[in-house]
C-alpha cells in the first residue's frame, strides 16, 4: 500500500501559473517554467476571461457573436503572452496553455486542487483593479489547497510603472527597432 507522500510523488508536479499578458505576468510565467524544470514538473498556463459585463450582464443580454470575439481575443491573448515569453522558443518543459471562461481567482483555484500542484502568480494589477475586485494573489493565498508562490513585480514594470500601456508599446517598439 502506498502512502500519501508517494502517492503525490507519484504524481508529475504540475506548476499553475496565471498568465494575463502583463509583465509581471510573464515574470511568474518565467518563473513557473523554472519551477517546473527544477522539479521535473509540468506547467499549465492559465488566462481566465469573462464575457463583457460578466456573467450576470451577458445571461441578461447575451450576444453570441461578441462571446465567441472575446474568447477568442483570450485566446490571442495567451498565445501572445506566451510567445513574448520565450520568443517563439520551446520553455524546455511540458507546457500546456488554456483559455477558460470564468473568474480568475475561482479559474486558478480550481486548476491547482492536487497537493503537489504549485500556483505561482504574478503581482496584482492597476490599484483600480485591486480596489473593485481586490488582489488576485492575496485572495489566492487565503482560500488555495496548495502552495502559492507570488512573484514580485519586474523592475521593468516598475521603471514603466507610469505610463500608459499604450505607451509603453510605443516604448518597447522604439527598444527593439522602431517597428510599428
């Protein structure tokens, strides 16, 4: 008979990291990867989404068309992250990415429900979004099954912590070769 110890051995350790495309995002998403090639592990990638207006909004007026665009802007959206991420590399680990619809803490928790799993997380958004909703991380840290690991923000987020995101493209585009 096996005990619980070897059971979750047993088992590949799988490293849940939440991705919105951020950069602190791609930090925990680096971080993660690391993670997972320490321990032999696996990743799964998460970008969890809502339909405008949430869910109570969309069952009120539900509109087909504007669900599958969302979804699908999701979707571009972790392909993207994870692309910034490694360059079109291989992160040289197992690595599954996965849009689901839903809230992100409840999405998060509910991936990482093993006793070997790991949620590792990047830092909260805007002070507007930690106001309305409050942090993703410290939410997190109450309520999950397994061990969280949250990254610090990047220096770079916080060297370009006050401009605008669309000016912080511009930014970036100018870094990497006047494109766009």
């Amino acid at each position: 008979m096996r005990t619980w110890t070897e059971d979750v051995m047993a088992e590949r350790m799988r490293v849940v990291v939440g991705v919105s495309g951020s950069l602190g995002s791609l930090a925990a998403l680096h971080r993660a990867v690391a993670e997972a090639r320490r321990s032999g592990g696996e990743v799964l990638a998460l970008h969890a989404w809502e339909p405008p207006g949430g869910e109570f909004g969309y069952r009120r007026s539900p509109c087909p068309p504007l669900l599958s665009a969302v979804r699908e802007a999701a979707a571009e959206r972790l392909a993207g992250a994870i692309g910034a991420a490694f360059g079109g590399a291989h992160p040289g680990v197992a690595c599954t990415a996965r849009t689901v619809r839903g809230e992100t803490v409840a999405t998060l928790l509910a991936a990482a429900d093993r006793p070997g799993d790991l949620l590792v997380l990047g830092p909260s958004g805007s002070w507007l979004r930690r106001g309305l909703r409050g942090a993703v991380g410290a939410r997190c840290l109450r309520r999950a099954s397994c061990p969280v690991l949250v990254v610090p923000r990047p220096e770079l987020a916080s060297a370009l912590g006050g401009l605008t995101a669309r000016r912080v493209d511009a930014e970036l585009r100018e870094l990497v070769g006047g494109r766009g």
